[in-house]
C-alpha cells in the first residue's frame, strides 16, 4: 500500500482525538509508536459517543495510565539494583498509581515509591522495631537474608515513616540489630560447642561398651540365660555394629547391667501379668524409667491409667457409618469423660455436639483454652490428652493416624495413657490389629464394634470438567493443584469454595459452610477434608491416584481412597455416594478396586512411641546432663533398640534439630527447652531460627511480640503469593500462641496475637470467597474458547512434583 493511499483511510475517533491532543501539547509530550496502540485504546475508553476530541486532563491520565507498566519495571530495576530486596512488585505498581505526570523524572518516581514504603511501613506496626521484624520475616519467606548495608538502608527508610529521626529512630533499629546479630552469633557458636562437647561424651560411653562374652560374668549367669534375657528385651543392647559379612554384634553398658543383678531371681521365676506400675520420684524410679521403662515398656510410664481397670471398645467402620454418633451418646451420658480429636476443628465439633447434648464441656487444643466453670468433659485434640485426671469415659477418634510416621506416637499414648474407665476407639477397620495388640500390652479387655456404611457407596465413571455438577468435590493432593483446579473452574464461571492444609480451622470451616448452604457449587479439596468438616457432597472427583506422602510419589493407598471418598453422599442428603475420577488421571477401575479391597492388614504391629517431659527429665538425670540434644541422641542411639519387640521408636527428627539449635541458648531449663522442641513450627518457613530468636528473647527476660498480619492488599487484588504468605503468617501465629499458653509470662500479648489471627482469617476468607470471579470472566473471555479443551494435566503435574511432607 503507498503512503498516498494510506492517507487516503478515515482515521479513527480515537486516532483523531489523538492527533488533536498531541498538536495541543506540542513538543512537551512525545508519544513512542510502541505506546501508540494502548494509548488509542485508552482514548477510545474515554471519549463520548460522536465525540472527535478528549480534554487535555483526559489525555493526560491516559498517557499516565498507558505508561504505568513501564514506570513500575523502571523503579523495580532501580530498587534490584540499589539492594532494595524489600521493595515489592506490589510497591512500585502502587508508586506508578500516584504519578500523574506523564513526563515524570526518576526523581519523581523513586519519591513516589518512598511515599508508597512510608504508608506500608505504618501499615505493619506501631513502632520501627516491630516493623523491622515483620519485613525481616517476608524477607525468610523468600529466603533473604540482609547484608549490614541493606540493613543500614531499610532501617533509614522505616525511621523515616516515624518522623523525628532526630530522636535516634535509626541510631536504636542499627544498635538493636547489631545487639539481635551478635547475639545469635554467639547462640551458633556456643550450641556448636556444647553439640560437640555431648558427641563426645557419646563417643565415650560408648568406648566403655563391652561385648557378648562378658555379660554372664558381670551378671553372674550362664550363656544360656543371657542370651534368653536378651531376647525376651530383658536385658538392654546399648549398641550393635552389623560387619561385612552381614554378622551383627551387640554391645552392652557394664554399669547398666550391674544394676540389673536385683531381678535375676524375679527373670529367673514368673513374669508378672500385669504391667508394672513405675514408680516416679525417686532417683531409683528416674533410673529404672531412664533405664528400660520409659519407652520399652512404655505402657508402665502412665500410672493413672494402669491403676484403672479399663475397658476398651472398639468401634470401627467406614466413614458416614456413624461412628461418632454411638460414641457420643456414651460420653454424654456419662458422669465424666473426654473426647480427644485429630485436628483442633474436630475438638470444636465434639464440644458442640456435646453442648448441643446439654453436658457442659470444656476445650483444650494447643494454641486454645475455653474453660467452662463446673464442667466434667473435656473436648481437646489428641496431643492435649490428660494423663492424671481419672474420668468415666473417653472417646478416640482416627484411630488409623496409629501408623501415622508424624503423628502415630500421640495416638499411642492416648490409648495406653487416657485415664478412663471405658475407652471408646474410632477408626477405620485398618487400625484394628495395632489397637488391640496395643490393649494387649496394657492388659485391657476388648470388645469389638462393627459399623456398616449408611448409603451406598459406588465408583464412578471418568469426569471432563465441564461435566462437573453443584455438589461435587474435587480433590488434588497439593496446594498449587487446588488453586489451578480453582483458577480453572472459575474461568468457567463456576462458584467454588477450597480447602487445604495451610488454612485455618476457621477458614476451612468457612469454606465448608459455603458450600454447604449452595454459595458456592463445587468444592476443591487437598485430602484434608479426609477428617472433619460436615460435608454435603453428592460425588468425589479425584484429580490423580497418585500423591508425593513426603518420602515418594506412589499409588493411593484403599484405605486413603475409602478415606477421601467415603465423604462422598451424605447420609440423609444424598441416597448414594460416587467416587469418581477426571479424565484422563486414571481409571475408573482403580477406583472400584480399592472401594471392594479388604483392609490392609499392617505387619508392623509395634506402636509409634517418643519420649515425653517426665521420661526426657529422668534420663538426663541417668547421665548425668543437661543438654535437650544430649538427651534425645541417647534416647535415638540407645534407649529403645531398632529391633525392639513391642515398640518403635517415633521420628525425632524434628526435635533434635530444634534441641540442637537452642544448646547455644542460656538461662533454660531442660524442661523448657522440651517444649520449644515440641512446638509446631514449619522448617520450610525459618522456623527453627525464628523459634531460637524467641527462646533467646524469653531467657533474657524480654518480651516475646506477636507475629503481625503484615501489607494485606484488598482480597479482590490478592496474589497468590501474597495469599501464601498470609497462611504462613498464621501458622507463626499458631506457634506463638502455642507457646503463650505454656510461657504466658514471656508471650504476654495474647490478644494482639488473637486479633491479628482474626483479621488474618477474615482476610484469607474473603480472599478465597471474592477472589478472582471477574477476573476468572475475563480470563475465559481472552483465551477465545481454550478453555474449551480440557486440562488433564492437573493429574500429571500432582503425580510428577513431589510436595514437601507437612508436621501437622
């Protein structure tokens, strides 16, 4: 085409509004051909009906409007280059908004962005500390950390939003990091220290072992005996070392097997039947529970409860065979009792239904206390199980999360522990052989009910997403999965409700309650909603049949699958329930198969067990030490043998790590370096430094703040990032209130840490009840009909990226 024919096409009403602006302004704005284009359609946007020209203010904003994208990656690079690693993408688009000027200088916008920091700075606390803090954490979250310069520059900037820097603002935040930073050097370097100094005490005990051949003169017995004793778990191994030939080699403490002469007449006659009540108190009770009792014969540790003569009743079945219910009933008629739940939101619900019954009830989780005066039934979750108060009877729910590898050892000593005269046990028919060969190492008597499912339960065919109804649930096995399931279902138009792992037990039961009352039509779930919530769902829609359980990506288990699946038709609002699966992420007959399977019959029947307070207190008192870590290395290397007849020993993992970590902290007592080790903390999310920062506060004597809420955007705008980073915000939350009910002197504002949990939930909730409707419109607009053709890679990528394992 020539140019004089070009000239001869009739321009645009946008085209000539923009001639005619840019002739009113002259040279002071040029406008570049690569601008041109989303400035006419910004024009357009503006301009009336038969309208040939915009105001010279109209122009102006759209410029502005066109050049804001442009501006926000100016003052991003800027920032990146300066160091300024704390400067959010968020930022710098709200510093575009506030330039008006469409030929703004840099100057311009780097006093625009520090208008932006100023605002966010207040926004995130009320003092330059805390808001030092709250952005050294979102930093962790990333994993940066700051140099002395950036540290120098971001206090000047946080300083800056409190006004009267001449009052030492700036000087304090440098002086109180300098403190903060030697502070946790000398942490590091005393627990190196004190870590070497405990291996090799370790190191020299076991230099003093002895082997096989000199046990029956230290004991004074035969052969014959010794090696009986040893295989009836009498008679201790502190160490054995298997040879290149395959041969294993034991080896024993000398000092330990004096002390085992006293019972060689008793091992010698007839074992008592019962378990044997441990005496505490004593330096020989602390012995004999350091020595052997504490995790070998670990139903001895709990006295109240072997003083009891118990009954257990084991009441197993499929879910929605109500299991719950005939447990209820039980513990609502009786004088006294508790009921011990999985999860905190399963406690909540037990204590309703308890209320809903006319029994006053109390709760008890690990971050919550609600004491109801007079009340004699106590609702808490399995770890918050009470060992010392004798009670009428007790409930045990998920009896299954026995084999748990994270949480099992809970579950073992609430069955052995719970002080209860009638145990109710509730699980899946798979927990049945370790529940009683658990009874049987306490000497209890069971009896055995059997619940059947209330409505049918059926595999279904293969679904297209598009095939997808009101009521139905579908379930990834992540957290990224659920939000692209979302994002998808969303672009379609669909109102959808999410529940995973990382939300509060406030938020999930929002989300269910949505889709319960019809606000939202299809549930996207983690298998999370495996325990808990109450559920009207007509069909579960599996996304794959294959999930990363935290060591590898394997098949679904027939128990995960009845698990999951059973939440499918509800009793009294669904005559059936359908186990489904999306095309194209498995088949149907997988389904089917593992709905008919038998239960799984584990052959590993010994019970998950860890130390406890009481148990870690009476063997450090055994060898003589102090330190959390040197405690629990022993306890993994020599207490409870590998091979142990009746017990495994739980992943302490965890714990050693945190104990090894707090060694450099002083003024702590065993006791309360224990409970940091116990305290729920995700390792991914700093956890382990943020938990020694605040035991290195509360042995100073100063105060431990709460985490903040930290910038919280309007939930229409929310990021998934910035989603994700709140959820991690309230599980620091959860661990400081965690400590605040054990350490309330040193977590002393409590209700700053439950109003910013609050406003975190409510924020998260409306993130995920708002979120992304118009944009999920807009989305199915612009792809013009993609979304036609389903995405069966959902199933492909959940089964290929392994997800971390996650301490619940």
């Amino acid at each position: 085409m020539t140019e004089d024919s070009m000239s001869d096409i009739p321009l645009s009403p946008a085209e000539r509004a923009l001639e005619q602006a840019l002739s009113a302004f002259g040279t002071s704005i040029d406008v570049t051909p690569r601008e041109r284009p989303a400035l006419l359609r910004q024009i357009a946007r503006r301009l009336e009906s038969n309208d040939a020209s915009i105001t010279p203010d109209a122009f102006v904003d759209a410029l502005c409007t066109v050049r804001r994208k442009t501006w926000a990656s100016q003052l991003m690079n800027v920032a990146r280059r300066a160091g300024e690693v704390w400067v959010s993408k968020a930022d710098t688009q709200d510093a575009a908004q506030k330039i008006h000027d469409p030929q703004a200088s840099e100057h311009d916008l780097r006093r625009a962005l520090e208008e932006v920091l100023i605002e966010r700075w207040q926004e995130l606390g009320d003092s330059p500390r805390k808001v030092l803090e709250e952005v050294r954490a979102d930093l962790a979250d990333a994993g940066l950390t700051l140099s002395s310069g950036q540290l120098e520059k971001l206090s000047q900037s946080i300083a800056s939003a409190f006004g009267n820097i001449d009052l030492g603002f700036e000087d304090e935040l440098l002086l109180a990091e300098e403190r903060r930073a030697r502070e946790q050097a000398d942490i590091q370097a005393r627990a190196e220290r004190k870590r070497a100094r405990e291996l090799d005490r370790l190191k020299e005990w076991e230099s003093t072992l002895i082997g096989f051949d000199d046990v029956p003169d230290i004991l004074r017995c035969s052969r014959r005996e010794a090696f009986r004793w040893i295989a009836e778990n009498r008679i201790p191994i502190a160490k054995r070392e298997t040879k290149a030939d395959g041969l294993e080699v034991f080896f024993f403490d000398p000092v330990e097997l004096k002390k085992l002469r006293s019972s060689l007449p008793e091992w010698r006659g007839k074992t008592p039947a019962r378990p044997e009540v441990l005496e505490r108190g004593s330096k020989i009770g602390n012995a004999a529970i350091a020595r052997v009792a504490a995790l070998d014969r670990f139903a001895a540790h709990f006295r109240t409860a072997r003083a009891l003569k118990r009954r257990i009743t084991l009441v197993t079945g499929p879910t929605n065979s109500g299991k719950s219910h005939t447990a209820l009933d039980a513990l609502a008629n009786a004088e006294s009792g508790f009921a011990l739940a999985p999860l905190r939101l399963l406690a909540h619900e037990f204590r309703e239904a308890l209320l809903n019954r006319g029994v006053p009830a109390s709760l008890s989780t690990g971050e919550e206390r609600i004491e109801m005066p007079g009340a004699r039934h106590l609702a808490a979750t399995v770890e918050m199980c009470p060992f010392n108060n004798p009670v009428d009877v007790a409930i045990i729910d998920e009896a299954q999360m026995l084999a748990d590898p994270d949480r099992g050892a809970a579950w073992t000593a609430a069955i052995m522990g719970v002080p209860a005269r009638h145990v109710f046990i509730l699980g899946a028919p798979d927990c049945i052989p370790l529940v009683k060969r658990i009874a049987e190492l306490c000497d209890d008597p069971v009896d055995e009910i059997h619940l059947e499912r209330k409505s049918p339960l059926k595999a279904g065919h293969a679904l297209h997403l598009n095939e997808l109804e009101t009521g139905d649930a579908v379930i990834a096995f992540s957290r990224r999965e659920v939000l692209d399931l979302r994002a998808e279902l969303m672009a379609r138009g669909r109102r959808v409700a999410v529940v995973y792992g990382a939300l509060s037990p406030e938020v999930r039961r929002a989300e269910a309650a949505r889709f319960n009352n019809g606000s939202a039509d299809i549930l996207i779930a983690t298998d999370a909603i495996g325990m808990g919530l109450n559920l009207s769902i007509k069909r579960v829609v599996f996304s794959a049949l294959r999930k990363f359980d935290g060591r590898q990506t394997r098949d679904l288990l027939s128990q995960e699958v009845k698990q999951i699946g059973g939440r499918a038709g509800r009793f009294g609002k669904h005559e059936e329930g359908l186990v489904c699966v999306l095309a194209g992420a498995g088949s149907p007959s997988f389904i089917r198969n593992m709905l008919i399977a038998p239960p799984e019959i584990s052959t590993e029947l010994r019970p998950l067990v860890q130390p406890d307070s009481d148990i870690v207190r009476a063997v450090a008192e055994e060898i003589d030490s102090d330190s959390l870590y040197g405690v629990l290395t022993r306890i993994k290397r020599a207490v409870l043998r590998p091979d142990d007849p009746n017990y495994r020993l739980a992943d302490m993992d965890q714990s050693l790590e945190i104990a090894a970590a707090l060694e450099g902290v002083e003024n702590l007592n065993l006791t309360t370096r224990w409970t940091y080790a116990m305290c729920p903390i995700d390792e991914r999310d700093n956890g382990i430094q943020r938990l020694v920062t605040w035991a290195a506060d509360h042995s100073a004597g100063r105060p431990v703040p709460p985490p903040g809420t930290g910038r919280l955007p309007h939930p229409e705008k929310a990021s998934r990032e910035e989603l994700e980073r709140a959820e991690k915000r309230h599980k620091r939350l959860v661990a400081w209130r965690w400590l605040a009910l054990r350490f309330p002197e040193s977590y002393p504002a409590q209700q700053t840490a439950e109003i910013n949990t609050t406003i975190l939930n409510d924020w998260i909730e409306q993130v995920l009840r708002t979120q992304s409707r118009m944009r999920g419109s807009q989305k199915h607009a612009n792809t013009g009909g993609r979304h036609t053709k389903e995405k069966n890679n959902f199933s492909k990528k959940s089964s290929s990226k392994p997800r971390k394992n996650k301490r619940k």
